[in-house]
C-alpha cells in the first residue's frame, strides 16, 4: 500500500510490471489505467463568484481575515447560535 502511495504522490515510477498488476487487479487495461480521466468544468455557485470577485484586488492579509471570518462563521452554523450572556 505504501508503494501505491507514493506512486500517486509522484515520488516512486512504477516499473511495467508494477502497472500491469494493478490494472489487473483494478480489472482495467494498461490502456485504461495510463489514461488522464477527461476533465470536468468544475460548477461554482453564483454567490461563491460574487466573493471571489469582491476579494479580487485585496490584500493577501485581508483575504486571509476574511477566510477566517467565513470559517468561524460556518462552524457556528454547524453548531448552533452561541448562548447570550449576561
């Protein structure tokens, strides 16, 4: 398992051999397994786009701000609203 992954990680080529076992253990041809699978346009909602578009330009301190902003937002999402005190 660790040669698989360092196959996917591109840190080890694999010989002829090697491949040949795993197309046959993943029932594919050499063919197959050697293919870049086709590329799929990613589809991003039109409100992540407005974001993009509103951060385009700023700093990479502010971009980075808001992204913590945006996280703390959805874990409290996730979570439910925090108790008032007081």
């Amino acid at each position: 398992m660790d040669a698989v992954n360092r196959i996917e990680n591109g840190t080890r080529v694999p010989t002829i051999d090697t491949l040949e076992k795993i197309a046959l253990a993943l029932g594919v041809s050499m063919t197959e397994l050697l293919q870049k699978p086709p590329h799929r346009p990613v589809k991003v909602a039109a409100a992540i786009c407005r974001v993009v578009a509103l951060l385009e330009g700023e700093s990479e301190v502010t971009q980075e701000g808001i992204e913590e902003v945006v996280r703390s937002v959805l874990k409290l999402a996730k979570t439910g609203r925090p108790k008032k005190r007081g």
